[in-house]
C-alpha cells in the first residue's frame, strides 16, 4: 500500500495519471477515524493492475442509500471536486448542463468530507 495524496493532490492524481471511470467499486466501509465518521471506498481501476482506496474523514453526508458495493458497481461517470474546504465525489452525477459543474441536487452516491486520503495497491498487495 503506497499514499498518492491528500485533498487536491488525491484528485488532481485520480485526473492526471489514473481515472475512476471504467473502474468498479469493490468494497465501501462506513467507520470511524479518530471518532470522526469516515467512509473508505476501495476501486479496482480498469487501466492498470492496481486499486485505489479512497478514505473520506470528517463525513458531512452520505449519499450512498445501501451499500454499493455489495453488487458490480461500475464507474461510468464522476464528480470529484476539493469544493473550498470540503472534497466531494459523486459516482452518480447529474450530467445536465445545470448539474454539470459542482455540486447539484440530482447528484447522486455521494460523500461530502472534510478531507480525503488516497492509497493504491499494486499487484500482489491487493486489499
């Protein structure tokens, strides 16, 4: 397991050098960091032989109604924003040219957090 980033450098990463689309979404975990509400997301990534696990901390809202994991969830679109002190991803975004550009109502499978942490697993080290 090797850290890529914090906040911003999380998401500009998940941009620049991998993507989330086309990924699935093999486990999510509501839990506690520091007594904190936290929610860990793990993505097997389509373009390499890696994972990525996202942990959101500090969770303001939870837009996931049952846990999305529990079948093939499939990555075909996402929001993924550092919104002034607060990151926001969504895997279910309004694409209308309303919602295309931050955080909309119709938005769905969601988390607003405080801050994310990411990590990714190569190969043999897979979670």
């Amino acid at each position: 397991m090797k850290f890529i980033g914090h906040n911003s450098d999380i998401i500009n990463y998940l941009v620049n050098d991998l993507t989330l689309l086309n990924s699935t979404l093999k486990q999510f975990k509501e839990h506690e960091v520091d007594g904190e509400p936290a929610i860990s997301l793990m993505f097997e990534l389509a373009y390499t032989d890696a994972d990525v696990m996202l942990v959101f901390r500090n969770v303001f809202k939870n837009g996931f109604d049952v846990n999305p994991a529990a079948e093939a969830y499939e990555v075909d679109s996402c929001k993924f924003y550092h919104i002034g002190s607060k990151v926001y991803l969504s895997l279910d975004p309004d694409e209308s040219e309303d919602g295309y550009d931050g955080i909309s109502a119709d938005d769905n499978d969601y988390v607003l957090a405080s801050d994310v942490e990411g990590y990714i697993f190569e190969d043999d080290e897979h979670a």
